[in-house]
C-alpha cells in the first residue's frame, strides 16, 4: 500500500526520552541546545525531559561553571511492565550505533 505511510505519522518507534538518553550517552556534556536540534524538539521540551529522567533516577548531573555533565544510572530497569527487566544498558545498546555502522545498508530487508 503506498499512501499508508503518510497518512501515519502521528508515532514514533523511539520515545523523546529514549532519544534525549542516546543523545547524552553519545555526549554527556552535551548542551540542550545541541540535543534539541539532534532530537528535533525544543529545548523547552529536552529539559522536562532531562527533570523526568532526573526525578526518575535515570540520569544525574554535575554542574562545571555553566557546563553539566550528565551521568546516565545505566543498571535501572525500565519503567513500562513489559521491559521490566531491561536496563538502561540494555536500551542503548540497541540505540547506539557504531560509526562505521551509519553507511552501511542493513543485512536484514
């Protein structure tokens, strides 16, 4: 069906909170700035995210002058029943994607 596709875009694979994660592992001093545009979302939007994983436990920071770095509670489990016994290390594992990876098709189609 090709028109399928387009007429469904109102969801995603991945949660914003997933990929603010993915964006703070590849990066913990990373700015909000630069995971907002990464993320495509607001900046607005990255911090009530970043204050979720925080009150959560996911993730903790330390602030250097006006630079945060971030460290990410790898050994958490996953919030939603279904994933219980997944960790955060688990989560971006699959996430992260080795350079040398980002060119290459995919050997499954």
């Amino acid at each position: 069906m090709t028109g399928e596709s387009a007429n469904r875009t109102g969801w995603t694979f991945i949660t914003n909170h997933a990929r603010v994660l993915a964006a703070i592992a590849d990066d913990p001093s990373v700015r909000i700035r630069d995971i907002a545009a990464h993320c495509r979302l607001t900046e607005r939007a990255v911090q009530r995210i970043i204050s979720d994983l925080e009150q959560d436990g996911y993730l903790s920071h330390t602030r250097d002058g006006r630079t945060n770095t971030y460290r990410i509670n790898a050994e958490k489990v996953l919030r939603h029943p279904a994933e219980a016994r997944l960790t955060v290390a688990s989560l971006l594992s699959l996430l992260a994607q080795d350079e040398s990876d980002r060119d290459r098709e995919p050997s499954f189609q």
